[in-house]
C-alpha cells in the first residue's frame, strides 16, 4: 500500500465511528452519567448521588477534599442550569463552612449565579474580590482564567488565558487542565513560523482528555466556553471538537431531558467534518425531533442538508425524498449552499434538486422539471445556472442543443462578469465540441477558461476536468497530441479530489459521459504508445495510491487529521451551524490552513525520489486484469533509468515478471541491496526473490515522499516497565512505560525502540484497539495502547527505527500483513525511517548489527521510507 498526502489519507469508505453523547455510550466512571432514564453522579468510578424521587440537597460522605470540590462544581453546574437557587445556596453554605481550598468554588459559583440572574457587574466584583484576596498563585490564576471566560471577549473569542501547570494532587484538575488546553490553542496566529511545534502542543495537551478518567467530566464546561468544540474543530482537531461537544450535550441531557436542537446541528457538522456522514444524518433527524413546531423556513435547511448527505453516501433516492420535503413558498434567504457554502436561492434549490432527478429518474425527468422553471422579467447569475443544468444534461443526447445553451450563457457571463458562470460553462463547451468532432475548437475552450478565474473565485476551479478534456479531445482526433504534460497534471489534482468526485457533477457542471476511468485508459494508451516510461509509472502510481487509501476504513487522528479537515472544509462547509460562521475567517481557519499545507509537503510524494536514489528498485503496480512491472536502475542515464513491462496476470509469481526482475539482480552483481516497493505484489514478489537470490539483499521500501539515508551511531531503547528511569548500561537503554510511549522525551535523538512485548488485544482486534502489556516490580500491569501512541508521538518522540519481533502482533509480517502495514505506516508517517520486523529478539544486540540488512537474508522484513 502507499503512502500520498495526508491530506488524502482518510478521505474514504464510509465508515461508522459514533460519537454519540453518553445516554449512548458506556457510562464513564466520572460525572454525570445515565442509568436507565435517571440521571447520576460518579467519582472515580462510584455513584455519589442519583437524581430521582425530587431530589433534595445533602452534604457528601466518605469523600476527599478534592473529590468533594469535584462533587460541589458538578451539582453547582446542575443547579445553576435548572435555576434552583435553594440548592445553589446549599452548596454555598457548605463551602463557606469550610473555605480555605474551597473559598475559589464558593466564588465561582457565586459569580455565576449572579451572571445568570443578569447581575453582570456584581458577578465581575465577585470574582475581582477572590483574586484580589487570594494569597495562593494556583488558586488566583484559576480565578484570573475563569473571569477571562466569562467575561472577556473578543478577536476570534480569544481569551487573556494563563498558562497553568496542572496536578492530580490539587483540587480543581479538570478545570486547571481546561485551562492549560485553552492557553494553547489560542497560541496559534495564523501564519506563525513555528505552527506546527503549536499543533503538537495542542495534541499533547489535548491527550489526557482521551486517557485519564478523572478527566472524563469537565465541570461547567458549558459556562467555561461553550465554543471551545468548535475552536478545536476550526483548528482541525475533529475528533478533540466532538468530545467536548458531547459532553457540554450530556449535561443538556441531564438537566433538561432533552438536547438541544443547536447542539444537536453542531455536532451534526462536527461528524460531517470527521467524514462520518451515517452519525451526522442521525444528528440530523434528532434535531428535526426536537424542533417539531419550528418555523418551515429553518425545518428547509435541515431537510436541505439531509439531501446533500444522502447524495455524499450516494443514496439518490434518499437524497430526493429529503429534498421533496423542502417548503420553497417558505424560503428564507440566509440559506447556505451544502457544498458552496454561499446563499442559495429558489433557482439553486432548483438546481440542486434535478441532480438527485437525474440520479433517480434519468436526465429526462431531470431535464423536464428544469424546464418547468419560468424566467422572472430580469435575470440574474442565479436564474442562469439552470440552465447550464441544461446544457450538461442535454449534452449526450443532443450536443448541437448543449453547445447552444452554452454559447448563449458565455456571452452573457463575460458582459456581466459573472466569471465562475463563463468558467463552468467554457469548460462544458470544450466537452461539447468533442461531441461535435470540432477537436481543435475544443482544446482552444479548455486554453481559455484556465485565465477565466480571479482568486476570489479560484476555490471554483478543477483543473482535473480541464486536462481530462484535453486528453479526450486528442484520443477522439485521432491525431497524436502533446497531452503528456495534461496528463501528469490531470492526476495530481485528482489525487487531492478524488473523494469529492461526486460534487463535482453537482458543483462544477461536469458532463456526465466523460468518466475517470475512461480517461485513464486513454491516459496509459497514449502514454504507452509514446513511450513516456516516467508519466506512464507516476499515473499508475498515483492511481494505485488512490485505490489503495479508498480502502481503508480508519479516518486519521491526531495530527493527521489536520490536512483531511482541512479539505473538508473546502467542500461540506455549508452545513456549518450559524453560530460557527464566525470562525471561518478567524486565526483558528488560518492556522489550520498553515499546519496543512506544512503536513502536504511533508508528506508529498514525488518521482523525484526515485530518481535520487542510488539503489535498484522495483515495483508491481496493478492496474485492471494486468500487473505493469517498472525496474529502476540508478546506473542507467534518466531517460532509460527506468524500463517498464505489462503482464496480463494478478500473481506476482508469473514467469515474466520472475524472469525481468532476475535478470535485472543478475546484471547488477556488484549491487547487493535491491528495493521493492511496498505494496501486496510488492510483498508476493519480496518473499520469492528471498528465497531464490540468497546472496543478495532485498529490502522493502514504503513510499516517494522521500529518499533513504543510512543512521548512524544509534542508540538502542527498549521499554522495561520495571525501571523507575531510562537507564543507559553498555549502551542499552531500559526505558520505562512515559519514555516508551511518547508521553516523555527521551535525551537521545538518533534511537532504535525494540519492541518484544507481547499484546494483550483480542484476536480480532484491528490496530487501533491493540495495547501491549507489562507487569511492574510491584505485580501491577502496565499498558502502552496503540491510541495513546497515536496522540503521543511527534517529530520530539519517534524513534529513527522500530525493531519489533513476532510477538508484538503474535504473528510475523506476512501471517498478518492487514494489521502490520498499518503499524508500519504510521511509524513512518510519524518520522521513523526504518521498520524492522524478524522473529528474533532485538534486545542486547548491537544497534548498528540490527540495521544490516544482511542479517535478515533468510528471515524477516527491512522496511525502509523511501528508495
């Protein structure tokens, strides 16, 4: 499998990841929980209190002081949300028979009861009072924080947060940690040289919200920042975004027996951002559930946004019957478009709704019911957008008419400015010229609409269909053509698009008959024809990365996340809920939009890798019913550097492929290091040539995003979670459990981790549910969870090299290559640049013996980044 942009890696199958609040979820062993239909209270994982029979106010027993201030915040969030001032004044008067650590609860609550009976200016003095007063640094700033929340606005929502550090120990954690999570997400400006050290902080900071379970109730969350879920999904940390948006949902759901309809649209967004458009349909319905006797113009939107989902899950009929419901004599005009994230009106709605027809009923009835729309007196850009509906639907049938339609709306967009109007139907005109057998007319449509766009309206553009037109346009002449460039740069704006192939129909007009895969069959005709080895191996490439990430059901975390947010917002923006307007043009947006443009280039996989590397390579890209073997030999001049062959067969085994690939070994004798390309032929092939070439070394490579470099002077980890400290003995490093999983930083850089635990995962486990486990001095079990390490480690954590033997996963590499690969891929994904796996122990041995590939001739895998 291969390894292309971040940005691309997880946009994919849909797959069901529900982040549901917790009426839904296993109850957690800390805050509110539901039993059945009743509402309690747990502290490390015991009911303190059950909210039944009229509950009345009684004093904790049995409880520490910490847990006793726990118990104080998280009934106090429950009255003030009911307004039960009697049991607010309960609460105050246990705490101000005992002040000392309790005095900065009895002034927060306070503070906010008075911010909710409208006493703004005493609910300020209140918390004034407390800071001016309080002697203690910890328990001020907490103070100096919490007043930043409640009362302090401005640019972006950004709040005067103290940096705290935070202590199990003291009371008040979980909202120290709160605080300590604030400070660093507002750090962030935008364009900051330093952005992404910012995002890792954000990660590492944002981790023991997953992890530890006395973290898993933020008390008044709501009343500490209410947008703190969106602040972390602008920022894109989705997955962050949600978590505490369910939470802020389950304290609804105690309190009020119901969630709100505003909660439930935002979270809806949240999960369509994180890709998981079966949860946000589900948010969906249970916000129309809830808003029964809403006003028919904010029932359109919703209805209009089930619509847009169900054709994104490309459940067409679904899709129609959603929009079926839309009320257009009720329609308001603040509604946004799904997939533009701009107004749409009546005339858009219209528009809209015939690409469900046309999915459902055929281009006819689609066709039919645009016709049906009737012309106001003075047109505007919105009345003619229908009709390049039109013009694209008609276009199979009856070019001579599309072509028409066509020309009539160029001509009034270019008089009028309207410059994504002249853009989309410029490029559908080159389409139509093909059908008109007007070749040359054609590419001179497809030159002119690239210089159509202004950067205001470039988000628009889709280079992707513009080259696919040329491309077409000279395998229908007949005539040989110099597409070879169109080619090369069709594919890698596809390689961003790919998933969003589907708007692409709706948003940009594409015409319906010019498919993906007809395109690259003509691609790799020409490209074949003409001999241009190196596109040829870049297209089939890049659609073998295509295929392989479409099939994979894990969405990113962590700071992986990032760039697939990002790009999401680029194209499902328009379910955004009213109140997250404001953070589209906020630093949030820029930052984000800065830390994923630095993980594309980071990850950017480029020919040029191949090119730089000094050892042979091969590769078996499949593409069909055919297996396209390419050899690389860096002995060879560019151009012949690389030679490629086609075998009509799925099996890495046939004669032909064994017969090239030995021949190539063979007339390279000096060379002892062959690299082959880390796919499953690539594997296949891998396991053959092991066995019958013993006098040579292969080794597998993952991805071009960059080339290999030999390490030197490695130092040699592995984790003892019997140590107290990373002990270094004869160069060995015996790291305990926080240097093992990244939690701590280890002082040495250039690090080999040898993994030789065992896992205590249930055989039918997939990676992200996989931990690993050790028993200490003292008979207790440590683990290292995948998941952890997956928050954990960053460009200060990863080691240069893993090493890990059979029992890591209980199985070898090609026993279990499903889960492995995975394993392998983040690793390097995450910085390491070799892989290691044998069914010997790693542990003693020297470092540098370790990293021979000749130690591995007969047994195990060498697995580098790149060539």
């Amino acid at each position: 499998m291969s390894k292309i942009p971040t940005i691309f890696i997880s946009i994919l199958v849909l797959y069901f990841f529900n982040f549901l609040p917790l009426f839904s979820q296993v109850p957690r062993s800390q805050g509110w929980v539901f039993v059945g239909s009743t509402p309690k209270l747990y502290l490390s994982g015991k009911e303190v209190l059950s909210l039944k029979d009229e509950y009345r106010f009684k004093a904790p027993e049995g409880l520490s002081n910490i847990q006793e201030l726990d118990f104080y915040l998280m009934l106090g969030e429950y009255y003030l949300r009911k307004k039960d001032k009697i049991g607010i004044a309960n609460i105050l008067y246990e705490l101000r028979s005992k002040k000392g650590e309790y005095s900065f609860a009895d002034a927060l609550l306070t503070s906010l009861w008075k911010q909710s009976q409208g006493e703004e200016a005493q609910a300020i003095k209140t918390l004034d009072n407390y800071i001016q007063k309080e002697p203690n640094t910890y328990f001020r700033n907490l103070a100096k924080n919490m007043r930043s929340n409640l009362f302090q606005g401005g640019e972006d929502e950004k709040k005067s947060m103290i940096r705290m550090d935070c202590n199990k120990t003291k009371p008040y954690y979980s909202l120290c940690r709160v605080f300590r999570l604030q400070f660093y997400i507002d750090l962030p400006t935008g364009k900051d040289k330093e952005m992404h050290k910012h995002y890792v902080n954000i990660m590492r900071v944002s981790s023991p919200f997953f992890e530890d379970p006395i973290l898993e109730w933020i008390p008044l969350l709501d009343q500490i920042d209410e947008d703190l879920p969106a602040k972390l999904a602008f920022l894109g940390f989705i997955r962050e975004g949600i978590h505490f948006q369910n939470m802020i949902m389950d304290m609804e759901k105690v309190t009020d027996g119901y969630v709100s309809d505003l909660s439930w649209e935002r979270i809806a967004f949240f999960q369509i951002l994180l890709g998981d458009y079966y949860s946000s349909e589900e948010s969906y319905q249970n916000y129309l559930r809830v808003t029964k006797n809403k006003k028919p113009s904010i029932l359109n939107k919703i209805y209009l946004k089930l619509g847009a989902l169900s054709f994104l899950q490309k459940n067409f009929k679904k899709s129609l019957d959603y929009y079926l419901k839309l009320d257009l004599d009720n329609w308001s005009g603040d509604t946004l478009h799904p997939f533009l994230n701009e107004p749409l009106g009546i005339m858009g709605v219209k528009d809209l709704v015939s690409t469900s027809i046309q999915k459902v009923n055929g281009t006819s009835a689609a066709i039919r019911a645009l016709q049906k729309i009737q012309d106001p007196e003075k047109l505007s850009e919105s009345d003619i957008w229908p009709k390049l509906r039109i013009a694209q639907l008609v276009m199979d049938d009856n070019p001579e008419l599309s072509s028409k339609i066509a020309d009539e709306i160029i001509y009034m967009a270019q008089g009028k400015g309207w410059r994504r109007l002249e853009y989309a139907a410029t490029v559908l005109q080159g389409y139509n010229q093909i059908y008109k057998k007007e070749y040359r007319k054609s590419t001179i449509e497809f030159t002119k609409s690239r210089g159509i766009l202004d950067d205001e309206n470039s988000f628009y553009q889709s280079e992707f269909i513009r080259n696919f037109g040329f491309v077409f346009a000279h395998a229908a002449s007949g005539k040989k053509g110099p597409v070879t460039g169109n080619i090369r740069e069709a594919m890698s704006d596809y390689l961003t698009v790919y998933p969003y192939e589907d708007l692409f129909f709706i948003r940009n007009y594409r015409p319906i008959s010019f498919g993906t895969d007809q395109f690259l069959e003509l691609a790799l005709a020409h490209l074949k024809d003409d001999n241009e080895t190196w596109v040829l191996f870049d297209t089939i490439y890049k659609f073998n990365s295509i295929k392989n990430n479409q099939s994979i059901i894990e969405r990113p975390h962590a700071i992986f996340q990032i760039p697939f947010v990002h790009e999401q917002m680029k194209y499902v923006a328009g379910f955004h809920t009213t109140r997250d307007s404001k953070f589209f043009d906020s630093t949030y947006s820029e930052s984000r939009e800065t830390e994923s443009l630095y993980r594309k280039k980071l990850d950017e996989e480029s020919i040029r890798a191949l090119e730089n590397s000094k050892n042979p390579s091969i590769f078996l890209l499949p593409f069909k019913d055919s297996l396209y073997l390419f050899l690389f030999n860096p002995k060879e001049p560019k151009k012949t550097a690389l030679t490629w062959k086609e075998v009509k067969t799925t099996r890495a085994n046939h004669s032909e492929i064994l017969y090239a690939t030995k021949e190539m070994v063979q007339n390279l004798k000096e060379t002892t290091q062959f690299q082959i390309y880390l796919n499953e032929p690539g594997i296949q092939l891998f396991q053959i040539l092991k066995k019958e070439i013993t006098d040579s070394d292969f080794v597998l490579f993952e991805s071009l995003s960059s080339t290999y470099e030999p390490l030197k002077n490695i130092a040699s980890v592995s984790w003892d979670c019997n140590a107290t400290k990373a002990s270094n003995q004869n160069g060995f490093i015996s790291a305990p459990t926080s240097y093992f999983d990244g939690s701590r930083i280890l002082k040495e850089k250039e690090r080999i981790h040898i993994w030789d635990t065992g896992h205590s995962s249930k055989r039918e486990a997939n990676l992200s549910q996989f931990q690993w486990s050790c028993k200490n001095d003292s008979g207790t079990t440590e683990d290292i969870q995948f998941q952890r390490l997956q928050r954990r480690i960053d460009y200060r954590t990863v080691p240069r090299v893993i090493y890990y033997s059979d029992k890591t996963f209980g199985k070898s590499f090609t026993e279990d290559p499903k889960l492995q690969i995975p394993w392998v891929r983040f690793w390097l994904r995450s910085g390491a640049k070799s892989i290691i796996q044998s069914n010997l122990p790693g542990q003693n041995l020297d470092p540098n013996e370790l990293l021979n590939p000749e130690r591995y001739r007969k047994e195990g895998f060498y697995i580098q980044a790149g060539p």
